[in-house]
C-alpha cells in the first residue's frame, strides 16, 4: 500500500492551508475535551457501584428472529470465504503491481478498514463473516471434529501475538504492497487457523489465539447491537443500546488483554508517524545500526519503532492507571483496574483508524470498482461497463478530510471520558473518589488528543 | 574472628529484644518520593544517550553550548546524586547484612512494570519539558511531538528499565536493613540506659557479658605475654 499511500492518503497533490494555525486546533480540541469532561462530571458523576456502569438496552424482537435464521450466518460466511479466495487467488495469479490487484484492496481496504469501522459501527460483523469459522463449521457438518488436545490456559496471548505479526506485515516488512506476499499470508494464516481449530477446538482457538476474532469482539463492543447468547453459543435475544457503552462491561481481566488494546492504539498511531518527518529524520540518523543488516535493516528498524512506541504507550497507559489508583484512595490490583480502563480507550483506537483510513475508505476503495472487469489481470473484460470507472474524489478534500478527521479524534475521546468516568464509578467507593481519579484520565485523554491530532494532519495540512 | 564476635553479639541482642526476623515493605510513600527523584535525576541519564544516539560525536559539543550550557552541570550533579544514594543504599544494605550475617531481605518488593511504567513516564515528561524550555529560551524550533516520543522513549527506557531495577532491588532492602540497623541501635541503647544508673561495674553489664561468649572469651584468654610468664602461673 506504500505507493497507494503515496498517491492519496499521505500525498493530496495539493496540502490544505488551515484558515487558523494548526496549534489552534489542538487546543481547542483539547479543550473540548476538558469540557466534555465537566459535563459528565455534572450529568453523569454521581454514581457509584455497578449503578455506575449499568446502561439501558431494549429487546429488538425483529432482529432477533432475523438474528435466529440462519441467513445471516449464510450470506456472512459466503462474503467472508469468497473474499478470502478472492484475495488468494488474484494475489497468486493477479497482477504483481499493488494498484491494479484487488487482494490489495480486499485486505487492506474493505477489510482492515472498512470492516473494523462498520463493526464499530454496528456490532461484531465478524462472527458472520469469519471465513475459517465458516469453514469449519461446514466440514464440522459432515466430517465430526474433536479436538485432539487442550488449549493451555495461555489468556489471550497467542492473539496479541498475531495480532502483532499482523501489525508487522502491513506497517513495518515493506511487503503489504505484494500481492503475492499478502496471498501467501492469508493461504498461511488459514492453514494455521484451521488447523489450531481441529487440533484444541473452535471456539478455544478462536478466543485465545485468532487475532481478528478477538480484535472484532473488543471492537463490536463499542456497537449499537448487542447479542445474548444461549449456553450451545445461539443468539437468544437481540439488544440495542447506547453507542460504547458494551465496553462497560466486565470481562476477564489480564495483561493480555491490556496489551492487545495498546496494540490497537499503538499500530495506529505508528501508522501515523511512519509518514511524518520526524520519522524519517530518526530512521536516517541510526542508519549505522540497521544498514549492515542488509535486506532486512528496514524491517528490524521498523520493527524496532513499533515495539518502541508500543511499550511506550503501555507504560505510560500504566503510570497513568497508578496515578489513578492513587487519587482514586483504592489499594485495588493494578491489574484489575489497567483492564477495566484499557477498555475505554477502545473508541479512541476506533475513530483514530476511522480518521487515518479515512480517505481509503471514501476514495481508494472506488478503484476496486475498474479491477472487476479484469480481476486477475489477464486482459479479460467481464463487466466491460466497469473498465472505465474512475474515482470520485468528493468527500476526499484536503479540508473535508482534515475536518473529518478533527470531528472524529474528538468525539472518540469525548466517549473514552465518559466511559472512564463511568467505570470509575463502579471502581471506587465514592463519587468524589470517582472524580478524583479520573483527572488522570483527562490529562491523557487531552495529550493523546492533541498528539493523534498533530500526526493526523502533517500529510494533509500546511498550516502548522 | 572479630566479624564472628560482632555478628553473634548483635544476633543474641536482637534476640534479646524481640527483634526476630525484620521483613519490611518500603513504605509506599518514600518509595513514592524515591521514584520521583529518581526518575527527575535518570532523565539526564537519558538525555544524554538519546542526544548521543542522535548526533553521534557531536552530541557532548551540541549538549554543552547555547542553551545546553547549564546541561554538564546538571548532568553531573544528576549522575553524581543518583551515585550517591546509591553507594548509601548498598552500604545500609551490607552493614544490616554484617549485623544479621545473612542476606537482607523483604518479602514484598515492588511491581517491577510499576516502578518501570513511573519511572519511563517520569523521565520522557521531564525530558520532552526540558526540550521545550529549552526550545522556547533558545528561540529555536521545537521539537515535534514524535520526535520527544522516539527520541525520548530510545534515550528513556533504558535507562529506566536500569533505574526501575535498582529501585526495586534497594527498596526491598534498604528499608529492612534501616528498620534492623535502627532496632539494633536502640536495643543497645536501652540496654545501656538500664545499666548505666547502678553503676554497676563495666566489667558486670550485660553487653559485656555477651562480649565475653564463648568465641571472645577465648580470643580475649590469648591475649598478653604468654601464660608461663604470668604471675599466677608461677
């Protein structure tokens, strides 16, 4: 995606010169955050206990029947597969340049961004969309699969782990632009997960070590719709509720998980800087240390920055939750408490990826529209009328983008204050302790707003 | 054989008074003020090696001129401070050591990914103010901030991961080591206070009487000319 990404995400042709200067913006983003602040504080501060994370969620009767029929569960399964062989097979046999192969779409814009937006957006797509689920599940069918051993009791690491070779194939090998190379990810990374399922089970593997699985579940946490599920695993009833608030709830507590959400934060935001110029400074000045390693320098110095940045943010995210636990006056477990705040950062990770892929989203998803006439690149022309489709470019202005953008950052973090400050509820005894311990909170959420703002809008502003 | 003499007159002192077994947490706020100093005095530790990774050989005259002038100054102060609490801290641990004559030790040391999560956080604050007070003084340009996070963070953590290790290794037994130091002092002290009103002769107080044990009550027997040219002896 490096020259997909050079033509239209960190490249306009032409920079947007702000009509104020871009430390104005920050602060005034900042500031909104600050107020959102003494809003919650004023409208929603006062309980404590589980009172504080209780939300309010109605039965929806009809997309429980809708939910119950097997359809969603067919036609999501039947998109999912056919987008995976359609990725295998145009990367294998397609063209070898990015632009005019549609695994390179398929991967990194309908699905990486694209899926993960809507399913914040709605709920976890991804249980109807998984293709090696829906695949098991059919050969399940015919061919009765026990596993064969037991999962250890390992959390959720195995996920972070790929999670992070997912993180390092797209931003830090150089090779995400390779067809080839990301065909040979996805026929590889199926093989795996097939395997690990027929081998500990399909929901042991699934939770534990399929990164997308557990990634989508954080995310359709954050959506509107909200399933309940029988002990065999069948939607019961069909809720909505409020937008964010299913992050409330609790669940497992552990580093892995901690973990797995800085990862989503972390990638993003290294995803930002890779195209700034403070990177490239930084990259060219250790030039000593990774150019002796030849071909794989570039990775290992990449490789290097994201591990950087990752345990940067990890740790700073746990000084902050220390500080939290000091003006909150609670002796209560790390842990516990890094977990339960980890998942308010969750709508920061989501309108970060919304904005940094935005413009894929609205214009170069369009270019997969012209591929479909000749998908492998072989001179065919099935939808002739296709061929001469070029991209709209509308909603794709330097300034509706960086607009976009401001709107989003700060509507994301306004969420993760009013998330936390709800969990603070539940976590500490009283609402003044609540209160306290969410100044903390604030001071990160209003630098990480600033500073995901500042990275946003170096490709695209010039008004700084 | 004086180290043995001392070693089981302190044992049996503390044995005296009910000390036993002296098992300390650091308390929570010291290791709180601890953490903050250190991580205040690491940071030049790290400026340091981040402007060296950065510029190289050039990184000492970069660090010394303009509005780095005052940097050698408060490095070295820095350093030296951090030295020094260090050398006292292992000098409390390996005198308690010498009184116990076994290893100090607590059985509740500090999170090592907390100390480490405050100390980093700690460090990269200070060091991302100095470089824009330092920008701000100089007239110069500020550094972006992805540069304070990349530059910081390289420069930063290891340096706190060292300092996070230290702490949690000198917390965990500098504390025990005061607390027996302190607890032998002033059983020796009480000891001598109860002596001391009576008059009673030196040769007849309890310390002396632990004194002359069995180990010293030799080595004392040794002393002088040799015992067929004593008086006695004849």
């Amino acid at each position: 995606m490096v020259s997909l990404a050079g033509i239209f995400l960190h490249g306009f042709g032409q920079r947007y010169d702000l009509p104020a200067p871009l430390a104005l913006y920050l602060f005034a983003a900042g500031g909104v955050v600050v107020v959102s602040f003494v809003l919650v504080v004023m409208f929603a501060g006062g309980q404590v206990g589980p009172k504080a994370v209780a939300y309010p969620r109605r039965a929806a009767p009809l997309l429980t029947r809708i939910a119950q029929t097997p359809w969603p569960r067919v036609v999501g399964s039947l998109i999912g597969v056919l987008g995976l062989a359609a990725v295998i097979i145009t990367g294998l046999f397609g063209s070898t340049d990015n632009d005019r192969n549609p695994a390179e779409y398929l991967t990194w814009i309908y699905f990486w961004a694209a899926t993960v937006i809507l399913s914040g957006l709605v709920g976890n797509l991804w249980s109807w969309l998984n293709p090696w689920a829906a695949i098991y599940d059919a050969v399940n069918r015919y061919i009765r699969i026990s596993p064969v051993w037991k999962l250890r009791n390992l959390g959720i690491w195995p996920a972070v782990g790929t999670y992070f070779a997912f993180a390092c194939l797209e931003l830090t090998s150089g090779m995400a632009n390779r067809p080839l190379i990301v065909a040979i990810a996805a026929a590889g990374y199926t093989i795996v997960t097939l395997a690990g399922m027929a081998l500990f089970g399909r929901d042991e593997w699934l939770d534990h070590c399929e990164a997308l699985t557990v990634l989508f579940g954080i995310i359709g946490k954050f959506g509107p719709v909200e399933a309940e599920r029988d002990e065999l695993r069948r939607i019961s009833t069909v809720y909505l509720r409020p937008l964010g608030v299913g992050l409330l709830q609790s669940g497992a507590a552990g580093w892995d998980r901690v973990v797995f959400v800085v990862l989503m934060l972390s990638t993003l935001a290294f995803d930002g800087i890779e195209a700034t110029e403070s990177w490239q400074n930084f990259t060219v000045t250790l030039e000593p240390l990774w150019l002796p390693l030849g071909a794989w320098g570039f990775f290992a110095i990449r490789t290097a920055g994201l591990v950087l940045l990752t345990g940067a943010f990890l740790l700073i995210f746990i000084a902050f939750m220390e500080l939290v636990l000091y003006f909150g006056n609670r002796r209560a477990d790390l842990m516990t408490t890094a977990t339960a705040f980890a998942f308010t950062l969750v709508p920061i990770a989501l309108v970060y990826n919304a904005a940094h892929n935005y413009s894929y989203v609205v214009v170069q998803s369009q270019g997969l529209i012209p591929l479909l006439d000749d998908p492998l690149g072989k001179g065919w022309h099935l939808l002739p009328a296709l061929a001469g489709y070029k991209p709209s470019f509308v909603l794709a202005q330097a300034s509706t983008v960086w607009f976009a953008q401001l709107v989003l950052i700060v509507v994301g973090h306004v969420i993760a204050v009013y998330l936390s400050h709800l969990k603070a509820g539940e976590k500490f005894r009283t609402a003044q302790r609540a209160l306290l311990s969410q100044y903390p909170m604030l001071l990160l959420m209003v630098m990480y707003t600033m500073t995901s703002l500042w990275i946003l809008a170096q490709p695209i502003t010039a008004g700084g | 054989m004086s180290r043995i003499v001392i070693r089981g007159n302190f044992k049996r002192l503390g044995v005296a008074c009910g000390v036993g077994l002296i098992i300390v947490a650091m308390n929570r706020r010291r290791l709180a003020l601890a953490a903050l100093a250190l991580g205040l005095l690491g940071s030049q530790a790290g400026h340091l090696l981040a402007y060296q990774l950065r510029f190289g050989g050039a990184a000492h005259q970069i660090q010394s001129t303009g509005v780095h002038a005052y940097f050698p100054l408060v490095a070295k102060t820095a350093l030296g401070a951090v030295a020094a609490g260090l050398i006292a801290g292992l000098l409390l641990v390996g005198l308690a050591r010498l009184l116990r004559g076994r290893r100090v030790r607590s059985d509740s040391e500090p999170s090592f990914i907390s100390l480490l999560a405050i100390l980093f956080s700690l460090q990269l604050a200070t060091f991302a103010a100095q470089e824009i007070v330092e920008g701000l003084v100089g007239g110069t340009s500020l550094m972006s901030a992805p540069d304070l996070l990349l530059w910081g963070t390289l420069g930063q953590l290891p340096v706190a991961l060292i300092a996070a290790s230290a702490l949690r290794w000198l917390s965990a037994r500098v504390e025990s080591a005061v607390g027996l130091i302190r607890d032998v002092v002033r059983a020796a002290l009480r000891k001598a206070r109860a002596t001391s009103p009576a008059a009673t002769p030196a040769h007849a107080a309890p310390d002396l009487a632990l004194l002359i044990s069995r180990v010293a009550g030799s080595s004392l027997a040794k002393r002088g000319p040799p015992s067929s040219l004593r008086i006695s002896s004849i």
